[in-house]
C-alpha cells in the first residue's frame, strides 16, 4: 500500500481503447474478490464474474465511453458514466484513499451530466454508498444487479441519486 499512495500524486486519467478491455475485466474481478464475507457473503463474491468475459467491456472500451486512472503505465481503476448515470466505478484495493475514485467520478459526471446539469443515478455495490453519500447522493431505493442466470445468489445494489 505504500508503494500506491507514494503514487498517488502520479495518478493520470484518459479514455479508455479497445486494448484496455482486459484490464477492465481484471480490476472488476479484482475488486469484487474483496467484497467477502463483508458486504456480500462468499457464495455471492464467488459467483459474481460468472458469465462475465472480456468481451463484455470491448465495445464501451473501444468507444471510449470509460475513463482509466494509471499509475505509471498500470490501469488503477475505471469509471463509466452515461447521460443520466454512474454505470460503474471501480478502483485496485491498493489505490484507495489517494484521490483515484475522486477523479474517477469527476469525469463519470461530466459525462453523465447533459448541459452541465441534470438528475444522476447510481446503482452502487453495498461497499459503496458511503463513497457515492459524500458526493451527495441519496438513497432511494434497493436493488439487485440484473442480467444474472438462473440460479445464481443476487448480488443486492442500493439505488442512489442526486439532481444536479
């Protein structure tokens, strides 16, 4: 962790390409690895990336809608956001605390922001809304992560927004 926050005043951010796919994939596999036996239990963390391949992120990825934060040349965290919302938001357990996720959400809103302003919805892990509530986000409801087959335990989302 040292060596992180000692690199932490060398974060850059960029647009994603079509290449970093395989580093999205890695640092949401990552990330949710961690999430066991607290928020999620481990039957939920082990499913998680079921079904998921690299080839889900190549698209958004190759079109640039997805922002990277680096490290020196190592992809640290990603967000991704939409008119109207915060798709995702990710960063390397290493790199927390070092302003990553700041400037993740930074460019994640302006993207979700139309014309400067608007409302912003959020469907955030449940180790995350204490990250979404400082920038003001509210709680307004609870969820689960669609797409899942058949089968597999839920993965329960808060639903959070905030106009702007």
């Amino acid at each position: 962790m040292k060596l992180a926050r000692a690199q932490g005043g060398n974060l850059r951010y960029r647009r994603s390409r079509r290449e970093d796919a395989a580093a999205v994939f890695d640092l949401v596999g990552a990330s949710v690895s961690c999430l066991a036996p607290e928020p999620y239990p481990q039957e939920v963390v082990d499913s998680w990336m079921a079904g998921r391949v690299l080839e889900d992120y190549l698209a958004d990825c190759a079109s640039g809608e997805i922002w990277i934060a680096e490290a020196g040349q190592t992809p640290v965290g990603f967000s991704h956001g939409v008119p109207g919302e915060v798709k995702r938001l990710f960063v390397a357990a290493g790199y927390t605390g070092i302003g990553a996720g700041a400037g993740l959400m930074q460019r994640a809103l302006k993207d979700a922001l139309t014309a400067g302003g608007g409302h912003v919805r959020i469907e955030a892990t449940l180790n995350a809304v204490p990250f979404y509530r400082k920038w003001g986000f509210q709680k307004t409801g609870r969820g689960v992560f669609p797409g899942r087959d058949a089968g597999l335990p839920d993965i329960a989302v808060v639903i959070l927004e905030k106009d702007f």
